[in-house]
C-alpha cells in the first residue's frame, strides 16, 4: 500500500527493569489515520520483527487508536544472560490500504539481585549423612553466586549446633557422634550474603548413620513346647523374640534361621514365629519312638553375616486319635442260601480291623451300628467281637423280603476315645473316630416252584397268506420263585406237516410264536403242537391250536396251458377251433367264478372264447371271418395271451378290495391261406422255447453264481467247439450251400417246388416238486424231469405239466431244404413265473420220405410232402 506517517510517536527508545514480571508497560503510542480512512485501523499495530527476535513484548489497545508496548513475562528479562537492547518494529495499516513501519528501541535496565544457590542446594533440601563414629571432619561445600559478581559469605543459624559452617561456605562436624546416645538427626539453615545485604537462605539435613556395633539378644526365656501332631501348615509353635542394642529407637532389624536341619518347622526371618511347614505324624517312625524334635535357632542382625547369637529349643510331639480304625478289606461280599438257619457264622471282622494309633485309648474301638436294608436278619454277637452271624432265616417269596436278592449292609468300627484336638477339626472335638464297612450278603435262591402258563392252551387264527417269518402270537409262562426264573420256550411236540418237519417257530425268551413255511388252507386247515416253558430245572407244557383261515391265494391253472393249431383262412365264424377246449381248476373258488379275457394278440378281435365267464371250461371261437383280399388282415400268426381270473363271483366293489388270482394260457393259431390265394410274402416261422430258471429276488446270490458259472461253462464249451470246428474243417470238404425257396408256390407257375418246414416248439421249464433248502430254510422247486430248480414264490403254486402239440410239413425242392420253425413267446404278471423265449433260425437237415420221430423234449415232428 502507499506508505504515509501513521504512527505518532515512533521511532522512540524506552528502558525496562530487568526481571520486570509481564504487563509492565515499556512505552505508550497513538495511531493517526488519513481522512480517506474513516472506519479507522484494518490492521492494529504489530510487532513484525524483533532485532535480536524475541516474543517478550506485546502491543496493547488502551482506548481509540491508542496503543501500549508491554512485557510479556515469556521469558523474563535477564540482564545478565539476555541481549541489552531490543529493536522492535512495529507496523500498521489503515482501511485506505495505507501503511506504516516504525522502530521501538528497548534498553533493558540493570538490577542489583540477591544471592543464588548453585547445584543440588539450589533445587533440594540437601541431606547429608553422618556415620557414628566418624571423627570431625569437613562434611560439606556450600555452593551460591551473585548475579552481579559480587562477595558473598555463609554463617549458620542456629549457632549452637555441634557443627561449623565458614565463610568460604565450608561445612565441619565438630565432634563424634554416638548413634544410641546423640541425636540422630540435625537440621541446619545455611545463610548467604551479598556486598549490599541481599541474602539466601537454604537448609542442609544432617542424618547419623548407625553403624552394626552391637551383639543382638534373645527375650524368649522358654525352651521346651509342646504341641499335638497332625497340627496343619501354619500352625504357630513358638514365637521367639530377641533385641539389638543398635536398634533400641527403631524397629528391628534382626534375622532369624533354624541352623538344625529340620523337615518340620520353619521359622519367619523377620518376626521369628516359629511353625509347622510339614506333617507331623506321630504315628510312624521316627516320631513313634522318639517324638521330641530339637530345633537350633539363631539370630542375626544382618542377613549377610554379622553380630549373631543361637538358642536351642526342644518340641515335644504329643499323640492324639487322629486315626481312625481301618479295614482291609472295606467291602465285604457274601452268598449264603435262603433257608440259611438262624444263628449261623458269617463273617468275622475283628480279624481285618486295625487303629495304628500309639497311645492308648488312641488305638482302641468297637463294632457298632449294624444298619442297611435287611440288617433285622443279621446280628453282631457282641461290640467287641465284630462276629456278624445270621439273626433268622431268610424267605425270599415271603412279602416281608420284598423278594430283595442282596442285603446291603454297614458296620461302624468307632474309637472308644474321640479326638483332643480342634486345630484340625474344628466342628468334630466331641465326636469320636469311626470307619464304614460295607457287607453286600446274597442270597442264593433255590428253586421251589414249577413254571405256570398263564393259558393251558392257545389259539392262534392266521391266514394262509401270512408271510413266513411273520409273529401270530405269543405264549406266557409266569414262576412264582423269586427272583424270577429265566424261562426258556420250546416246541417240544407237533408243528409239522408231510413236507415240513417244523412249520412254526417259537421265541425261547419272550415267547413268540412265527411261522417257518407257507400255510396252505386246501392242503391243512389246523395244526396242533405243544410249547414247553422251562426255568432249567423245572418245567411245564401247554397246548397251541393255529386255525388256517382261508384266503384266495391260488391262481386258476388252466389245461392246457400252452396250444398250438392251424386253421384255414375260410374257417367259418362261431366255428370251434380245431375243437379247442380248455378247462381250468381253482383249489379256493367256484368253477362259475372265472372270466376268459383275451389280453394280448388278438388282431381285428377274430377270436372269443364261449363261454366267457361262469364256468370252468370253454372254448374258443372264431369270431369273426379273416380278409386278406381287401389288406384288412396281415397276420397270419395270432399268439393268443389269455387271462383266466377267478373274480366272477364278486362285485365290483369286492374286487377292489379282495385278493384276485389270475392264470395265464398262450395259444398260437396259424391261418393257412387257400391255394387261390396270393400271398406277397411266404410266411415262416422258427420258435425257440428257452428253458430259464427263476429265483426269489431276495437270494440275489444264487442266480449271481449261477450265472457267472454259466457263463464260465458256455465259454469253456465254445472254446471246445471251435477247437472241434477247426479239426473238421481241416479233415471234411466243405458243404454246398442250400439255396432257399419259398414255402408255398405261388398261382401260375406249372411245376411246384417242394418246399420241408419245419416246425419247433420247446416248452419252458415245469417245476412240479418242492422241497426246503437245508441251509437256508427256504423252499424252492424242481422240475422231475431235468432237475432245474428255482426258489419258490409265496403266492405261487405249483405248476401242472403243459400240454404239449407240434406239426410240421416238408416238401422237397431240388435237393435244397430250408426249415423254419416258430414257436410264440409267453409273458406272465411282475408277480408271477417269468418264461421268456427267444426266436432264432436254424437250418433243418433234409429227410427223404416220410417219417415220424420223437424230439428230445418229448415233441413230435412229422414230416409229409
């Protein structure tokens, strides 16, 4: 800004005390503002730089621009240790933006200042210590200066004290101390001052020290204590006390130590209380012959060696009953019978009781307090004998027993004398010491009574679906000997039949009853046989009926199950085929129950059967007329799957909610079409029937290892075979191969070929036995003819031999045959028999003329041009 005379008064010098304390006015100014200013000072006056820098002065308004310069106490002005003068410029500025600068000169004034103390008299009281004994001697150097340099000295105040102070400032000790007959403490004010009179007063703090001149002391005139053993960690045994005559005005100072080697006692170093640091059994050895301990103490007045004085003290051990009387063993166990006689010996108990106490009565005691459960059967004969002999005989079925097996009872062993001492047992000083002996007294039952059922015989109404396994009562014996006997159940008679040599199963501890076989309401309606209910010793019988009740659980079997025909195309409708006729048998339902339902394969519905409920035989029928000519018809096989069930009878409420049975039949009917009739393709056939043995799902095993040994056999045979085939092949010259031709000729050609067919059928496996697997207990069945066997299914049974039919043609054609041979598969229910079969071709070998012969399965094969 523009620079214009603002500041009246300046530049100025001005003088200042030193030491002056803050707020002390050093010099007073106004400011002047221009008259283009007139909200007057934008900038107060300041203090912008110090020469040397300082902060120890402040500038301060005292009214309308009026200004002041003080001290600011921070830090002192020192004349002795600060610069002498100040040059502080001070600045200013108005609200035009006009400005000015000026010096202040400050000179600081000097002040005549007394005496200071130097070192630790300067921030202390100062202490000095004294040894007693120590000649006099110079013990101090006072140290103060003069801020001015001036001549200072030192006198003492008081005069008196046996001390001299000189004007150097030098302190002497004027005589010898005696710490137990002078003071021990003096106080003494050191007084400086200067030229001008200025002083300082400091005080010097003379202690005497006391020096170990002195042999200690003991008080304690007492040297023999008693005290009873058994006393608990801490107990105090003595308290020994002893003087140093340097320490007569302070409290002591002395050591105390046990300089016997001890295990019992330890003494407090400082207080000199005697204790007990470890159990003092006067029991055991060696305090059970000598029980007086001698204890060597020595007292000290420095722990690191000094003065020292020793005294021997003597502890006598005094015996208490601390013990009580003990048992080895504490537990006693023993077995007497139930018909024991009163008065009999069972134990003796003074022969395993001991009290291992020195003195008497310590060590004597008595048996008393015969208590427990049942301790009314059982007496001591006297206290001090401790012979415990039986007091009456012992019933374990009277009511009065409650049938208890084993008496607990308890013996007190308990000191005739009670302890002495309340140390350790506080709330026990009147009791007297005793000890428990348990005795566990079984008695041995004997065997009275015989097993009672609670029925003399039983009756059991189970299905005969009821799975094998299943529990279809239970049978209860009860014995009146307490405790109760273990009974054990048997069949011991009966439940059998022809083919099962045990049909039921009997629980041998809780008594359930289950069956091992499959009931059967046609075959036994009722089966008797007897439990035997044993405690080992005794027995009872009684007698079980288990009535059958009847179930439909058996499926129509149908003869003949299997059929095969052929019937010409033009087979007039309502025609009996080939006269077929099947007749079926249900051992649980009425002939008129059954219902002939064709399920499977037949095509364009030619084919019914008459009747078709209510009665056990009918017959099959052709429907309606086959239509070749039109396309209406393609198939001249019809597999016929036909359901027979025995649910006629019921209504339609009943079969949903009764057990229905179904049987199965397969049929083949062949359509042979006239020689008029053109046909596009020669129809041929090849059946395969393949014999499959089925298991229970349940031993999942069986056809596991009876496949994989199949498969193990069918490969070691094709190995052979090919083998075989090998060595033919090598030996023989190959065959011609045979042409084919068609089965039937078509219309038009003049010379017919002959054509051989021929046609084969191979049943599934029969089972028609049963037996019972010895290792597994199950049933299964066989087949009589081949041996083939599978597990058997609850619900099924047993299958009748099928009826059996085969035919077959055969026209030559040049030497070249081609033989087909068809056979249909049958399919049976998830819950039945599973026949599965496989249609394969096989070449048939040429035959000339005509013949008739017996397959291996029983089938016939004709053979005819």
């Amino acid at each position: 800004g523009r620079r214009i005379q603002l500041l009246r008064g300046l530049p100025a010098t001005s003088t200042v005390e030193e030491n002056s304390p803050a707020g002390v006015c050093i010099y007073t100014f106004n400011v002047t503002v221009s008259p283009l200013s007139s909200e007057g000072v934008a900038i107060h006056p300041t203090i912008v730089n110090s020469n040397p820098l300082t902060e120890a002065f402040d500038i301060e308004s005292t009214g309308h621009l009026v200004y002041r310069v003080v001290t600011t106490g921070n830090p002192v002005l020192d004349y002795e240790t600060m610069p002498k003068r100040f040059d502080l410029q001070i600045f200013v500025e108005d609200t035009a933006g006009r400005t000015d600068l000026n010096t202040l000169t400050v000179q600081v004034a000097d002040k005549n200042e007394p005496p200071v103390f130097r070192g630790n008299m300067a921030i202390q009281t100062v202490t000095i210590y004294v040894f007693e004994g120590t000649p006099p001697e110079r013990i101090y150097q006072g140290d103060a200066a003069d801020p001015e340099n001036g001549e200072l000295k030192y006198s003492p105040l008081p005069a008196s004290v046996p001390f001299l102070v000189l004007e150097s400032g030098t302190i002497f000790s004027k005589k010898e101390f005696d710490y137990e007959k002078d003071p021990h403490c003096y106080f003494l004010n050191i007084t400086v001052t200067d030229t001008e009179g200025l002083t300082s007063t400091k005080t010097v703090n003379i202690n005497i020290i006391n020096m170990n001149d002195e042999r200690p002391y003991f008080t304690t005139k007492q040297k023999i204590y008693r005290i009873q053993e058994e006393q608990s960690p801490g107990t105090v045994v003595a308290n020994i006390t002893a003087k140093d005559p340097d320490d007569a005005d302070s409290p002591s100072r002395l050591f105390y130590s046990i300089q016997s080697s001890d295990t019992y006692f330890s003494i407090n170093p400082s207080t000199g209380v005697l204790q007990v640091t470890g159990r003092i059994d006067r029991d055991v050895l060696p305090l059970r012959l000598h029980p007086n301990i001698s204890v060597i103490v020595r007292v000290e007045d420095s722990p690191s060696g000094g003065h020292a004085s020793e005294m021997e003290i003597t502890i006598i051990i005094e015996d208490i009953n601390d013990n009580p009387p003990e048992c080895n063993p504490s537990t006693f166990r023993i077995e007497t019978n139930e018909n024991t006689t009163a008065g009999t010996f069972l134990l003796d108990l003074r022969h395993y009781c001991k009290d291992i106490d020195v003195d008497l009565p310590n060590n004597l005691f008595n048996f008393i307090g015969l208590s427990g459960f049942g301790s009314n059967n059982f007496a001591l004969e006297s206290t001090e004998s401790g012979r415990l002999v039986v007091a009456e005989s012992i019933d374990l079925e009277n009511p009065a027993n409650l049938g208890v097996e084993v008496y607990s009872l308890t013996v007190r062993v308990q000191d005739i004398a009670s302890p002495s001492y309340s140390s350790k047992y506080p709330f026990y000083t009147f009791l007297i010491f005793s000890y428990i002996i348990y005795i566990y007294i079984r008695i041995k039952p004997v065997n009275d009574f015989f097993p009672v059922f609670s029925n003399l015989s039983y009756k059991f109404n189970v299905p005969e679906t009821t799975k094998v396994g299943s529990r279809i009562g239970q049978v209860n014996a009860r014995d009146a000997d307490w405790p109760p006997s273990v009974i054990t159940y048997s069949i011991v008679a009966g439940g059998g039949t022809r083919d099962y040599t045990n049909v039921f199963w009997i629980s041998p501890t809780n008594g359930d009853v289950k069956i091992l076989a499959r009931l059967d309401y046609e075959t036994t309606q009722k089966h008797l046989f007897t439990v035997q209910a044993s405690d080992q010793e005794k027995t009872a019988t009684a007698s079980v009926t288990v009535n059958v009740l009847e179930v439909n659980d058996e499926e129509p079997v149908c003869s003949p199950n299997f059929y095969s025909s052929q019937i010409p195309v033009s087979l007039a409708v309502g025609t009996n085929v080939n006269g077929f006729r099947i007749e079926c048998q249900d051992r649980d339902s009425d002939p008129r129950s059954f219902r002939y339902i064709i399920k499977e394969g037949n095509v364009n519905n030619h084919f019914t059967f008459s009747p078709s409920a209510g009665s056990n035989i009918s017959r099959l029928i052709l429907a309606s007329r086959f239509d070749y000519q039109n396309g209406l018809d393609t198939n001249w096989i019809y597999k016929l799957r036909v359901y027979i069930t025995d649910d006629n009878l019921l209504s339609g409420k009943d079969k949903a909610t009764h057990l229905v049975k179904t049987g199965t039949v397969t049929l083949s009917i062949r359509v042979i079409p006239d020689p008029t009739t053109v046909i596009a393709t020669t129809p041929g056939f090849t059946v395969v029937t393949k014999k499959e043995n089925l298991y229970s799902d349940s031993a999942w095993y069986v056809p596991f290892v009876i496949t994989l040994g199949s498969l193990l056999l069918l490969g070691l045979l094709g190995y052979l075979g090919l083998l075989l085939a090998t060595w033919l092949r090598t030996r023989c010259p190959p065959a011609g191969k045979a042409g084919s031709a068609p089965l039937i000729n078509a219309p038009g050609k003049k010379k017919p070929k002959k054509e051989v067919a021929l046609k084969m059928m191979r049943l599934n496996t029969v089972f028609d036995g049963e037996a019972r697997d010895p290792v597994t207990g199950k049933m299964y069945e066989f087949n009589t003819w081949s041996g083939a066997r599978r597990w058997k299914k609850s619900n099924e049974p047993l299958q009748p031999a099928p009826a059996m039919q085969v035919t077959s043609s055969a026209t030559d054609s040049g030497g070249q045959d081609t033989d087909k041979a068809e056979a249909p598969s049958r399919k049976e229910t998830s819950e039945k028999r599973k026949e599965p079969t496989a249609e394969t071709k096989a070449a048939a070998r040429p035959s000339a003329g005509p013949s008739q012969t017996l397959g291996q399965d029983g089938m016939k094969v004709k053979k005819q041009k």
